[in-house]
C-alpha cells in the first residue's frame, strides 16, 4: 500500500516525488505555492519502503514506478507532469517510459545523481543489508534521519517537512525507512532519461555536491542551475522550482 496525500485544483495534475531516505513531507513548500497558484492539483506520496507506506522485500526503480502507476490508476489524472527529487527523477523518468501504462506531459528532475562510481554502489548495498536500527529516544531517530535524508536545521527548521520520517516500534524508535531501499542506487539515468517520450527538464542547486551541470546538461542542453540552494532546491526556493514547473507547463 502506497500512502499519499492529495490538494490543490485545476484540470492538470502535479506528481510530486520525494528523494531516497525522506517522505513526502518534503513538498510541503512546493504544495503552499501551488495551492496559492490555484492552477494545478498536486499528489504527493511516500514512495515505497518510506514513510507510512508499506515495506516490500526488495526494492528497484522499476518496482517502485508500478506501485506509483497502480496509484495513478486510481486517481486518473487528465494532465499529468511529474517532479521529482533525486530519486524521484528516475522515477519520474521510468513513468514517462511509456512501460507502465501511464500517460505523462512532462518531467521535472531536480538534483539526481547521476555518476555511480563503484565505491558509491558498493556503499549503498552495504546500508541496504544493514539490520533496522533502533534507538532508546525519539530525538536520537530524528537526528538520526536529518542526517540521512540531507534536511539539516538549516535547510528545513519546519518540523513539517520532517513527517513520517520516524516511527516508534518495539525495540525503540527508528527511521521509517526501510533499509533495503538503497538497493535502488546506481539505476542507469542515461537509460531512463533516453526513454521518456515527454519534455524533460532537469535541475541541480548551485551547491548540490550530487550531481553537476555539465552531468545535467548531457541530458538535457537547458538544464538549470537554481542559486543560493544545494540539494534539497525544492525546499530551499519552491518558488523556482514553480518557475520551471510552469515552463515545463508551457513547453
């Protein structure tokens, strides 16, 4: 089961989907400045293994993508155009594929890492095989998850950004995360990026050490760069993320 939220209004829908590690909380900005527009209806969901959203026994872009078609079935959304952080990007890409039966207008990718050395992969199954860890405070667990999902006190002092990304279980509290979804890391963007049948417009933070320009612009000649943010841009200027989500609109 995927949860999601949902808001907004008009006749075109906004997919909105969050990076490894965080929920969809994230978009709590974006959404403001999207209900204030009054344009476009917004969905936002907690992608599998994350959030309040069930674990799976194991995880990749292309199972992630069926769950969020299965969600898109259900809602039937005349337009749609699809955001996503990080992670969310290749997601968004692998849904305007065409491969899952969804019909899409155009993508927005912000901040996807697209270089995978190896040591990166290798780094990223060891944390996929690590047991769930517990700890003895709640304040433990969010330090713990600012941490992991990149949303220091400084790129998101709003508490509300942060919903989901905790839990409390039997042995204490925990990351809601389920470790096995960094099994996701090192999906090839080159690919993915190749098959959208949409416009695609990509997006770094002048500061984001994840990704760089030029490793945008290979796909994308008119790729962005959004100053005074790193790699939660989305977080840190909604208000031109909105700007590029509305030239997508256009294009």
């Amino acid at each position: 089961m995927i949860w999601y939220e949902s808001g907004g209004e008009g006749k075109r829908t906004v997919l909105l989907l969050h990076g490894l590690g965080a929920t969809a909380a994230v978009w709590k900005p974006l959404e403001r400045a999207l209900e204030k527009r009054k344009t476009l209806r917004w969905v936002a969901p907690d992608l599998g293994g994350h959030g309040a959203s069930e674990h799976r026994a194991s995880y990749s872009v292309g199972q992630l993508a069926a769950q969020l078609a299965e969600l898109l079935q259900q809602e039937q959304p005349a337009e749609l155009f699809i955001v996503g952080h990080s992670l969310g990007a290749y997601l968004g890409l692998a849904l305007a594929s065409g491969w899952f039966a969804v019909t899409v207008r155009g993508v927005l990718g912000i901040g996807p890492k697209i270089d995978w050395p190896d040591a990166d992969v290798q780094a990223a199954r060891e944390l996929a095989a690590r047991p769930v860890r517990c700890y003895p405070t709640e304040e433990e667990a969010w330090t713990r998850y600012r941490r992991v999902s990149g949303l220091s006190q400084e790129i998101a002092p709003d508490e509300v950004c942060l919903a989901r990304g905790v839990t409390r279980g039997e042995g204490g509290w925990r990351l809601a995360q389920d470790p096995r979804t960094f099994a996701v890391a090192g999906a090839p963007f080159a690919s993915l990026a190749a098959s959208a049948r949409v416009p695609v417009r990509l997006a770094r933070g002048a500061a984001d050490h994840m990704v760089s320009l030029g490793e945008l612009r290979a796909h994308d000649p008119q790729a962005r760069e959004l100053p005074g943010t790193g790699h939660n841009a989305h977080i840190e200027d909604p208000a031109a993320v909105l700007a590029l989500l509305q030239e997508l609109e256009d294009a």
